[in-house]
C-alpha cells in the first residue's frame, strides 16, 4: 500500500470515526438527564400557610401549601420552599431577583432572564382568599402571610395577563389528630426538609412520610399538612421537552456526518497541501 | 467564480451565524466558511493572520462573558463581591455561552472574508450595482490605502530609528506620525490624479472582462440564499430552537432542516475550483 494512500484510509476513518463519536456523546448526555427527585412539599409543618399556584404554558396546574414560621415571608420565599425546581437571575441594583424559570419552564434562558419576544412568568397574588392580582413587583419583594396565596402563570409578552386558576383548596383545612395518650418519651419535633437543589429535569415526587393524593385533599401525615395536587398527575419533566428523550436524532446524526465530513475535507486538503 | 455568487452566499452565511445562538449551527457554518477559503482562496493569501485574530476574538468573548454574567448553577470559582461588574460566582455555563457567542463571530467572520481574500478588490468593486459603483471604487480604493499606510509608517520609523529617533514618550510620537500623514496625503493625491487620467468620473464604468454565470454560479447563488431564508423561516417560526446555557448546561437542540441549511453554506467548497 502506498503511503499516501495510507494517510488518505486513516483520514476517511477519521471522518467516520467523529461522527461515531459524537453520537456516543449525544446519546450519553439524553440518557444523563435524570436527576434526583425534588420534594412536593416543603415546609409544610408550620401554621403559617400559603398557597401556592402555578400554571405552566401549557396548561398544566401545580398547587403547593407551603408553609413557613415567620410572620410574614416573601413571595420568592415560598416559590423556593415549594421545591418547585426555579431559575433566578438578579436584577441588579437592588431590585431583587426575577423569576426567569419554574418547574424547567422555560428549559433555558438567556443572562438577563427575560427574551425580547418569548413567553415570561407573571405573578399573581391572591390577599386572604380574595381575587387574583397581577403583582407590580417582582417576587423577591412581594411579602406574603397566612392565608395568602401566590400564583405564577407562564405567559406571552403581547397578549393580556390572565391569572391562573383559583387558589381555593390548594391549603387543605387541616385536620385535628386525635389528642395522643400521654406516654413518656422525647417530644417530636417536625423537621422541615431541607431546600432543594435547583436540580434539571427533576421528577418532583414527595418527601419520605408525605402522603400525596390527586385531586383530593391528602391525609395529614405527621409533619406535614397536606398537600393537594390537583391536575399534576404525571410528572412534567416526563409530559415536556420530547426531543430530550434518548434515541437516535436524526438531527444529530446529520450534523456529525456533516462537520466530519467537512473536517475530513480540510484534512485531506492539507495533506495534499503539504505533499505538492 | 461569480464575485456576485460569493457576495450573495457571504451574506447567507452572516445571516444564518447571526440568527442562531445555538453553537451546533454555528460550528457548521464555520466549517462551511473555512473551507470555501481554504479551497478558494488567493495563492497570495495567508489565513494565519485570520485565524490568530479569531482565535483572540473567541477567547475575548469567553473572558468577558465569564466575568461579567454570574448567572448559571454551576460556579467554578466565587470573586469577592467589592469587585465591581466582576464580583461574584464564575460559572461553567456563563463560560460556555461566551464560547458560543465566539463561536458566532468567528463564524460571521470567516462568511465575510472571502469577499477580500478569495476575490481581487477590482472584482469586488465590479460586481457593485452601476448605481453604486463609484461609491464603491472611492471605499475600496481609501481601504487600500490602509496597508499602504501601514508600509509607509514601518519605512519612516526605520529611517528615524536610522538618525537617533527613540519613541520613549508620546511628544515624541508626532516625530512619526507627521511624515506618515504627509506621506499618505501625498500617495492620495497621486492616485486622484491617476484615477482622472484614466478617465474616472468622466462616464459609466467600463469592465475589461464580463461578469459571467455559469452554472455553478447560478447553483450558490440558488442554494446559499434559500438555506438561508429556510433557516430563518424555521428560526421564526420556532421550529429551530435557541439554545441558552442557563441555568443548567444542556445539550443544544438540533434540528435536521436546520443542520442541512447550515450544510449547505459549503455548497462553494464543492462546485467551484480555483
């Protein structure tokens, strides 16, 4: 075999070589997007208690009873309590942080959150069980307290606000536990679980001793409330984002043939380059 | 080659660069664009200066990108807060969104430079529509006179160098910079002159050869422009998505019309030979 014609075989393997390679990548990074689950709900031991409504762009419904100790806490405060998965970017200049993404929606986003056309969450505050509101500030500043209930809606940038559904029974009336025998032994103390992680793609499923039922209110379980989800009976990382399942993209494919293709060509190019 | 061809596929090649922040379409097209000026350009042209400066613009826009936005989960490194603009978490994805908007420049870039190192600045200029064309031999000729500047600042500064010159201050630096400017203002007037003896001004510009299209030709100035506007179609109407790394690195979506139009920006590389 001449050795031109060596060098040009090992060039051809490399073009297919690379595309290989990158669909071993692609495939690998589809597989690893699962992530450790996030709690349903968080805080939820304390008498202080708000209700929280999100609506995604799609329709999709999530209520969380989030519940906290202070007298009053702020509307980001209990967004993140929620363990709801969110996206913060900082405003700057003290204005607070903006809520840039919910529950993965959107899946990414720019630096300064917000796009120039694109879809946003709006924030909606409903005072002591009344109307909803379209907040005028940001989440980070908005203080909330019992009985409140804050909603986000994902929603376009042109058309009107409209808020999402009514918060009525997302806190669920608590149920009094029959009084327990007095019996020696250490007091129990509710544990509220620990903040989440903003984890991608995270299935939210509930802390360990957490009941949860779909659209009916929840038995209280010890330490936690209650919770009703009504309408979030699929997880939403599962029902959004299909092109991120694993499998073969014909996409990607086609791109790694291409750029191989393309590199293989300016390799044999400078090969025969430097040859003459 | 038509230089009308290569302007229409250069401008295809910016648009579909520039309308995407997803780096996928971006690495092809410069791919695209770095083999159509490998395999076309001049024999007299050297990329080594193109690709060095590129080379700087990308890792500029990275720098700068991971500095200035502290958005992003994952931070690699925390600067104090009393640090003005800079102060606060580095983060892996701020990194690489600088990466790719490098990756958009460098890719821009390399669509526009065939126009000067693939094809003679003469061409260029004949190509211009007639209403244009003195428009465009007054901008092309002033942008020739930049290396003949520089040429000439090099000689004068070896010659004052020669009687003793040190440039050790700036009151000294009006010592190179007069004979520079007296010397371009002389080679100006010497090529108005040249310009009006030969005629310029005095009537519609002539061509000693006709711009011709064969068919390769008329397959770039086909195929570039309507990959480009399908890809731009397909960006509107949502179909290619937009890849931000925030606030989780993900893998960009691709999309398979999106990468044939990106593909097909190095339709020059395959039907035009120098």
């Amino acid at each position: 075999m001449e050795p031109d014609e060596a060098v040009i075989r090992r060039l051809l393997r490399l073009t297919i070589a690379l595309p290989l390679l990158a669909l071993g990548v692609g495939a690998v990074s589809s597989v690893a997007q699962v992530g450790p689950a996030a709690p349903l709900c968080a805080k939820a031991a304390y008498t202080q208690r708000v209700g929280l409504v999100v609506e995604h762009g799609d329709g999709q419904v999530i209520r969380r009873c989030v519940g906290f100790s202070t007298a009053t806490d702020t509307a980001l405060g209990v967004l993140q309590a929620s363990g709801l998965e969110v996206g913060l970017s900082s405003y700057g200049g003290g204005l607070g942080a903006a809520v840039c993404q919910i529950d993965n929606e959107p899946a990414t986003y720019p630096p300064g959150c917000f796009t120039a056309s694109g879809s946003y969450w709006v924030l909606f505050l409903s005072r002591g069980g009344g109307a909803w509101v379209n907040s005028d500030i940001g989440a980070s500043s908005v203080t909330v307290t019992n009985g409140d209930d804050i909603g986000f809606r994902y929603d376009s940038q042109t058309a009107a606000d409209p808020p999402p559904p009514s918060p009525a029974g997302t806190c669920p009336a608590i149920t009094p536990r029959p009084t327990p025998t007095p019996t020696p032994g250490p007091i129990r103390t509710a544990v509220p679980p620990s903040k989440p992680a903003a984890t991608p793609r995270a299935t939210p499923s509930p802390p360990p001793g957490a009941s949860v039922a779909g659209p009916a209110l929840s038995t209280p379980t010890p330490g936690v409330l209650g919770v009703a989800t009504p309408g979030a009976a699929a997880p939403l990382a599962s029902v959004r984002s299909p092109g991120n399942q694993p499998g073969v993209n014909i996409g990607v494919l086609l791109a790694a043939i291409g750029a191989g293709a393309l590199i293989g060509r300016l390799g044999t190019r400078a090969f025969r380059r430097r040859k003459e | 080659m038509n230089p009308r061809a290569l302007a229409a596929w250069s401008l295809s090649g910016i648009t579909i660069a520039l309308a995407t922040g997803n780096p996928v379409y971006r690495v092809l097209v410069l791919l695209g664009a770095v083999n159509v000026l490998v395999a076309l350009r001049r024999p007299d042209v050297s990329l080594r200066g193109l690709g060095i400066a590129l080379v700087v613009a990308g890792f500029i826009a990275t720098a700068i990108t991971t500095l200035a936005s502290h958005t992003g989960d994952h931070a690699f490194l925390v600067l104090p807060q009393a640090i003005p603009v800079l102060g606060g978490p580095l983060t892996v994805e701020a990194a690489f969104f600088g990466a790719s908007t490098g990756l958009g420049i460098a890719a821009a870039v390399l669509a526009a430079a065939p126009l000067s190192l693939v094809l003679m600045p003469n061409s260029l200029v004949d190509a211009l529509p007639s209403a244009l064309a003195r428009t465009g031999a007054a901008i092309g000729t002033a942008l020739n006179l930049i290396p003949g500047i520089a040429r000439s600042a090099t000689e004068i500064r070896d010659a004052q160098r020669m009687r003793g010159w040190r440039s050790r201050r700036v009151r000294e630096w009006p010592d190179l910079a007069v004979p520079v400017v007296l010397t371009a203002l002389e080679s100006s007037i010497t090529l108005a002159e040249a310009m009006e003896a030969r005629g310029y001004g005095s009537g519609a510009r002539t061509h000693y050869g006709e711009i011709v299209w064969r068919r390769a030709d008329i397959a770039v100035c086909v195929i570039a422009p309507a990959a480009a506007v399908v890809f731009v179609a397909l960006r509107l109407a949502g179909v290619i998505a937009d890849w931000y790394p925030f606030p989780d690195l993900s893998v960009p979506p691709i999309n398979v019309f999106g990468v044939m139009c990106c593909l097909a920006i190095a339709i020059p590389a395959l039907v035009w030979r120098r």
